[in-house]
C-alpha cells in the first residue's frame, strides 16, 4: 500500500471512529402522541442552539421501547417517547441488554380521545358501552361469553344511534392502545362477573380473563398505524366511522372533528388534568444516560423540554394540546431529572 494509500485508510479510520464514538444530533423513537411534543422541541433546539435539529422517528410507545433497550452502541436511540409508563418487561430488556441506567420524564397529561367527522351530532357513550364494541368476546343472552356480534351502536344499547360501528385505533404497538385497553376493556371488564367467574372457575386455563383486553379482528376495529393523522384523514373521508387517538391531534383539527363524551365528560383541559374524564393519562420520555457524554445536545434538549417555557401552565406546548402537571408535581420532575435520578424496577410497580 502507498504511503499516500495508507494515510486516507488512518485518516477514514479515524472519521469512522469519531462518527461512532461521539455525534451531534439526538436520535428519538417512540410514541406517536408524544412526537409532536418532541418534534416542537426539536425544532426550537435546531433554530436556537449550534446543534442540529434532533431526529425524531414516530414507531410507537412499545416499538420505541425495543429500539431504546437493545443496548447502549450510539447507534440505538438516545431517548425515546411514551404515551404510557415503562413496562417492567421492557425495564428488564433494557437491563439485559446493559441499558442500566434510565432517567424517566413525565411532560404532562393527555387524554385519548373518541372522535368522529365534526358533520355529525354529538355522540355520547360510557365506558362499559365503547368496551362491548371494541372486545373480541361480549356476554350473550345466557351470560355465556361469545365473539362480538355488535354491528351498529344500537345493537349494543338501543339508546345509541342506529349507526355502523367502525373504530379506526392505534396498532398493538402504540402506547395510546395501551392505555386504552388498561382504561377501557380492562377496567369494565374487572367488574363484570362474565369475565372474572370464568379466571375464578379455573386460574390457569381462564387467566387471559383476569385482565380481559382483547380487541376484535373482525373489521369493526380497524388498526390504522402510528401516524394519527392517517386516522383523521379516514374520520373526514368516513362519517360514520370514528378514531382512537391523542387529544392534541383533537385540538389540532378541530375544524374537521369533535370529540365525544365518555361516561358524560367531554374532553377538555380541565377534565383530563383533574382525572375526571375518564381516558386521562400521563406522557412521558426516557433517557438514556450512557449516550450524555458522547451526545452533548442531550443536556440541552432535556433542559428546553422541561422548562416552563415548554411544559408551563402558559407554555408553548399548552397551544398543541399538551395539559399541564401542576407547578408542583413540575418542579418534583424538574428535580429529579437535574439530578439524572435512576428509574428502578421498583418504581415500575408502584
């Protein structure tokens, strides 16, 4: 090799060694409730630091979960979003795979929300009603469990419009589907005793009925992807239908949408913040603290994100639909993320 040859090999080596050893730009994945939290942002790091705009990929609360926990290389995502808490599954493959040291953010609260095309009257709906469409298995008439046979909301209630059902939702990845289920099918379900007898009756053959939340496959619920705009563009296109997704997305078009009352509460502001409407939860985003030293910009991402001027009660994340914590669950946060405090498994169980 020439000497000429030799010095470009060292001197690519080198460059290559740099690139993965240190780099500018964040890498963000995960939920896309969270994204257009995390894109604002970025977007003001880029415009207002000497660092680049952070690469914000949408791949879902669970699917940013795996990116974040298969290890610690430059090559994995710094932080990732969530529209829901950690698992302790996901917690243990973080571990597993040498991610040890975490620090969990919470921004605020959202509310998922039940809309439909602005055309059309408002509709209302409990808990136990949105449950009965959306579950795979429904009681029959002998109280015996039997696949969904709701067709149109009347079929369930006869107080309901005699409509079509079709519910376009989130994917099984998505954080929003999570919390769904937690809050809908798993939380009607728990108290009705088609479900619970049958766990009673036999633990281990009946166990998947302890926490019922299986979704029907049969075409009324329709997973429709990561990206929530893709829902609202099928709500605008299909009356009839209605969409499962983040209240900032509501917000966001509420010249094409309205939303609808769950349990007689609207979504709003106040009703999400307070818990009182009842599809109401926490976002958050997770950091990895082995990338702070070779991903400089991650300091101040951090700083910008949970600075009032973003998450305050007046902040600019308020005008997309972000809810607020209280001042002084925001400055608990504060706390501990400047402290970069560890998430521990315990936490996760609390």
């Amino acid at each position: 090799m020439t000497l000429k040859k030799t010095t470009l090999a060292i001197l690519a080596s080198a460059a290559l060694t740099v690139s993965l050893s240190a780099r500018d730009q964040i890498k963000m994945v995960g939920s896309s409730t969270v994204y257009p939290f995390a894109s604002a942002v970025a977007e003001e790091l880029g415009a207002t630091t000497k660092y680049p705009t952070p690469v914000v990929e949408s791949t879902g609360s669970g699917g940013g979960m795996k990116l974040f926990c298969a290890g610690n290389d430059l090559n994995t995502p710094d932080i990732t979003n969530a529209s829901r808490r950690m698992k302790t599954t996901e917690f243990q493959l973080c571990e597993k795979n040498g991610v040890t040291q975490i620090t969990e953010v919470v921004i605020g609260f959202d509310g998922i929300a039940f809309a439909e095309s602005n055309v059309n009257k408002p509709f209302s709906v409990t808990t136990k009603q949105l449950a009965l469409a959306v579950a795979a298995e429904v009681p029959g008439k002998d109280g015996k469990l039997i696949d969904n046979p709701y067709k149109k909301w009347s079929d369930i209630d006869s107080s309901l419009p005699n409509r079509e059902i079709i519910i376009y939702g989130p994917p099984k990845s998505s954080g929003t589907r999570d919390a769904f289920e937690d809050m809908i099918l798993k939380g009607t379900f728990k108290k009705m005793p088609e479900y619970t007898s049958l766990y009673k009756k036999d633990k281990e053959k009946y166990k998947a009925y302890k926490k019922y939340h299986k979704v029907r496959q049969d075409g009324v619920y329709v997973p429709s992807g990561e990206n929530d705009n893709l829902i609202v563009q099928k709500l605008v296109k299909n009356k009839n239908a209605f969409g499962i997704f983040g209240y900032s997305f509501l917000v966001e078009n509420e010249d094409k949408l309205i939303g609808s009352k769950i349990n007689g509460i609207m979504p709003t502001p106040d009703a999400i913040s307070s818990g009182k409407y009842p599809v109401s939860r926490s976002l958050f985003f997770y950091i990895k603290k082995s990338h702070e030293k070779d991903v400089p910009a991650m300091k101040d991402y951090v700083n910008m994100f949970t600075d009032d001027m973003m998450i305050g009660e007046n902040g600019i994340l308020t005008e997309i639909g972000l809810i607020p914590l209280p001042k002084a669950q925001r400055e608990a946060v504060k706390t501990r993320v400047a402290k970069r405090q560890n998430l521990t498994l315990e936490d996760l169980k609390h």
